[in-house]
C-alpha cells in the first residue's frame, strides 16, 4: 500500500484554518484504466486561494471517495505528477513520465493521486524542471492566448499594454511577445523604494519588456503622450487586464482606437467603470478570459499550446517564474501551512509559492 497525504477542506474559509491534511492509503492493485501519480511540484496560484475561500466560481465537489471523516475536496489546481504504476490498459503512458492535468479542479495539493488517461497530459520531461511543468498550464498558457485569441497583432508594428506585468501571466506575456516581435508596455506597482522599482523595471526589460512604467508613472500626463508616440496613437491595440480597479482605467485610456482590453485577473478586488465614450466614440472593446473554460473546449490546442511553450523553456527562451520552493513536509507540519498557504495572495512577494515534493 502507498501512504498517500492530502491537504483537503470541508469547508470553505481562510485556507489557514479550513485546510487540513489527510492521510490514507492507495491500493498497489490497480483498476486496470486507472494509474497511481505521485506528485513532483504544485505551484499555490491565486485562484487555488480563491477556490478554498469559496469565491471562485469552480468549485470541486466535497466527496468521501478518500476516507474522509467529512465530504471534503482536495485544494490545488495544477502540478506536475511522475506516473508511478499503472493498470492493465493504460497505453499512452509508462512508469517514469511525467504528466500534468488536463483541465483544472483535480486537487493537486497531495503527494499521490488515482486519474484516468482522459485526465492527463504526457510531458516529455528531457531537458525541463519539475517546476516548469507544473506551471506551463495556466500562467503562460493563459498569456500566450490572450496575445493570439483576441486581436491579430503583427510583429514589428504592434503593441500591447498590461499591468500585473510581474506576475506569472505578465512574465509570460512579455516573453511571448518579445518572441513573436510584439512591442510591450508593462505596468507595475510602485514598489517600497525606488530603488527596488529600479530593480523590479530592470528585471522585465531584461526578460524582454520594451517599456515598464509604474501605476504612478501611468497618472502623469507626460508618459501617457510618450505612449502615444512610442505606438504613433495607432498600434497599441490589446490591453491585459490583471488588476481592475481605478489604476485599469488609466491603461484602457492609453489604447488606441478600436483596441480591446482583455481582463483575466481582479487582483486590488475592485470593479472597472468606464466613461461610455469610450465605447462609443473610440470604439474600445472588453472581453474577459479564463483559462479554465479555454482547456475544456479546445483539448487539441491545450496540448499544443503547453508543447510550444515547453520546448521554448527546453530551448532557453521562456525562463522561469521566480518561485519559493516550500517542501511538502516542511509546509504541512504544524503552524507552517498558515506560513506557506496562507500567504498566497499578499502582494509584494518575492516569487509564487510551490510546493516540492
Ligand atoms: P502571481 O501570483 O504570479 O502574481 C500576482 C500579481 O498580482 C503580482 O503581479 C502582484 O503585484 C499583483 N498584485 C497583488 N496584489 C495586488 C493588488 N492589490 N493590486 C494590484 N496588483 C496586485 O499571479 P498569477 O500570474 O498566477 O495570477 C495573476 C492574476 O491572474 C490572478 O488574479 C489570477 O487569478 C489571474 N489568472 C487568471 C487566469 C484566467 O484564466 N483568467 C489564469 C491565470 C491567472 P505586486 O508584485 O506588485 O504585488
């Protein structure tokens, strides 16, 4: 029998006080269309926090299928998992390879998992980290669908404006970007000192930003005309949406006519108003996009999409998010779980929480 452990919840809450770990044990013997995962890295996203506080809109069904005392769901939403024994009838997979989930809801946050073959995706481990695989299907994916689903831009003459430019979609998109020959406006938050805004400003442009302005620098007059001359009032014309809020309304202002903002992320929770002439007269259009909804209805181009972009990160051209890796042990023993989930949200971190197995 494999001891399996599993941070789940029965309840929806502050991920510090409803979260709990579960240990049971799996079966060495099989159904022959099941295989055994164990799993090798989970990052902690904001949506995962979001999901355990219950105000995301997936919600997992809280079940007893692990033994536990009360129907309960297991937290996280993405990872990457090495196939550690499989049923008489799985093909596409070996002992040894690494896969990732198809669709989001699973419940990652756990050292062993039982899926299906319909569950998964086969990642060609050669020359990648575990952590790279674990975070290739929400972040980057989400940014590279966003630059391409939306607005067709064309390298060397287009532009497009974000803000949250350091999360993981923000690093990702800039990249992509710089890959595809897309010129990027990158929007941070003034960090405590100016020289950190230095630090966080050369850490974009060396990833391959064209330009990175804080929210303050967004205010003034005289970098909204730089905008308009660095894209001729004409070329900038997709917005990503991170944050919400006031400071969104100063970028979509910056768009040029006919452009299209595009909201994945609500980060300062506060709602977007626009001055209808924008709509009007300037002809502005709003889309939303979730990754989650995306996967499920285009499988063929998930797979295709995760591929791209993991043979970029195996060819040195799509770095890595930074990250703070967190042992599993480490953070589910005791009071370290309030440290190591708990967090997930606050602003001003120095790279998103993932959990190593
Ligand atoms: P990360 O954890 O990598 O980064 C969080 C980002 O949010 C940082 O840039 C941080 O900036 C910023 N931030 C935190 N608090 C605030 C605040 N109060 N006001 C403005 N900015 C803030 O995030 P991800 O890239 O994983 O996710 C970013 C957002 O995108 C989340 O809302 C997430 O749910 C959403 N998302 C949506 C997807 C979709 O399909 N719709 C897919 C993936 C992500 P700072 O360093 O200044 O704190």
């Amino acid at each position: 029998y494999t001891q399996a452990k599993a941070l789940v919840y029965s309840k929806y809450g502050d991920p510090s006080e409803v979260l709990s770990l579960h240990t049971h044990s799996i079966s060495p013997s099989l159904p022959p269309n099941q295989l055994l995962l164990r799993t090798l890295a989970s990052p902690i996203n904001p949506a995962d926090i979001n999901q355990i506080q219950g105000v995301y809109p997936s919600k997992p069904p809280f079940t007893s299928l692990l033994g536990t005392s009360v129907p309960s769901a297991v937290a996280g939403n993405e990872a990457c998992f090495e196939v550690q024994s499989i049923g008489s009838s799985i093909k596409s997979v070996a002992k040894g390879d690494w896969v990732i989930m198809r669709s989001t809801g699973f419940g990652t946050w756990r050292t062993h998992a039982l899926a299906e073959e319909k569950d998964i995706l086969r990642v060609e481990k050669g020359g990648l980290t575990e952590i790279q695989a674990a975070t290739v299907g929400v972040n980057p994916t989400t940014a590279w669908r966003m630059l391409v689903d939306f607005e067709n831009l064309e390298g060397g003459r287009d532009w497009f404006i974000q803000n949250g430019a350091n999360s993981g979609v923000g690093r990702a998109a800039i990249q992509l970007g710089r890959e595809w020959g897309l010129k990027s406006i990158n929007i941070i938050r003034d960090r405590k000192t100016p020289e950190e805004t230095e630090s966080m400003k050369k850490e974009l442009l060396d990833l391959g930003a064209t330009k990175v302005i804080t929210e303050s620098e967004l205010q003034s007059r005289s970098t909204v005309s730089e905008i308009k001359e660095w894209t001729s009032g004409k070329n900038l014309k997709l917005g990503l949406n991170c944050v919400g809020g006031p400071v969104t309304l100063a970028l979509v202002k910056t768009l040029s006519p006919g452009g299209h903002l595009v909201t994945y992320g609500a980060m300062s929770k506060q709602p977007l108003s626009l001055p209808t002439g924008l709509l009007i007269f300037k002809d502005l259009k709003f889309s939303g996009f979730w990754v989650s909804r995306w996967s499920d209805a285009n499988s063929a181009e998930k797979e295709k999409t995760v591929e791209s972009i993991l043979q970029m990160t195996r060819e040195g051209r799509f770095k890595d998010i930074p990250v703070q890796e967190m042992r599993w042990e480490w953070a589910t023993e005791g009071e370290r779980l309030v440290e190591a989930v708990g967090g997930g949200l606050e602003g001003f971190r120095s790279g998103k929480g993932v959990l190593v197995f």
